[in-house]
C-alpha cells in the first residue's frame, strides 16, 4: 500500500523537485504540494495524509507553527 504524502515548501523549484522524487518513488503518492502553511492548514486536515515534508522556514508562518497547528486539529 502506498503512502501518502503531502509537501509544504515556499521555493517553486525545490518544491517541483520534491514532487518529481516521491512521485518516482515506488511505495509513496504525492497528494498535495503547497507554498505556504495558511494554504496548508486549511486544506490537509480534509485529505488522508500520511507524512509531510515541511520546510520548517517558511515566510508569514514557520513549518514548525504550522505542524504544531495540524497536529490539534
């Protein structure tokens, strides 16, 4: 069973090339790739995720403040 994963990074071209890896990777399923945490804690808590990479620097809102936020809803 594949696992899914979402993607949350500000930088366009690090965050396509991230994407082109797990999409790649046999056993993962990229479902969402987002640029910010607003977009991300908004949307991630209605999809079935199994992990996030987060950048944890993040512009408006750190990585770190948006996993802390997902993790109480």
């Amino acid at each position: 069973m594949k696992k899914n994963i979402c993607i949350v990074e500000d930088n366009r071209d690090l965050r396509e090339a991230m994407s082109l890896m797990v999409q790649f990777t046999e056993n993962y399923e990229l479902v969402c790739a987002y640029e910010n945490a607003e977009i991300a804690i908004a949307s991630i808590p209605s999809l079935a995720i199994d992990a996030v990479l987060m950048d944890i620097n993040l512009p408006q809102e750190s990585g770190i403040e948006c996993v802390a936020k997902l993790k109480m809803i």
